[in-house]
C-alpha cells in the first residue's frame, strides 16, 4: 500500500498513525527524524487520534520511517489515502 502523494515542490508526503503523544515523545523522535537526510520536513498532530506523523522526503520509503520509528520506541503504521 503506498499512502505518500506528490507535492508541487517535488516532494512527497508520507502519513502515518503514531503513538508519539507528549513532548517528552517529541523530544525523543526529533533528533531521529532530523538527523534522516532523506526527511524535508516533519510534523505531528498529536491532537488527532491517531497522533498523525506527516513526513515530507524525496527520497525515503513508508517502511523506511515505520523502521526509524519503531526503532525509536514508537508504534508508527502508514495510514491509508
């Protein structure tokens, strides 16, 4: 299942249901996510239910970021479009 669209800046946007909740939770992810050079751009809606993870890359794969996630302590599955 692919779920990531295109952007007009070349860029696509994966989206995942997370269990990252609290800032101490964001404070863990970020450097993980920062330090990807794959990852544009990262955010997380923590007030949707299922705590929303959007990532903007031109290069990574949904399973790419489910492994540095999960790595990381975090549940993270790909939503479907």
């Amino acid at each position: 299942m692919h779920t990531g669209y295109m952007v007009d800046t070349g860029l696509e946007v994966l989206v995942f249901r997370t269990n990252i909740r609290f800032k101490k939770d964001l404070r863990l992810i970020g450097p993980v996510l920062d330090k990807q050079p794959g990852i544009q751009r990262w955010t997380v809606d923590r007030e949707d239910s299922d705590k929303v993870l959007r990532i903007e890359s031109r290069a990574l794969r949904a399973q790419d970021v489910i492994r540095l996630v999960t790595r990381a302590g975090f549940d993270c599955e790909e939503l479907p479009e």
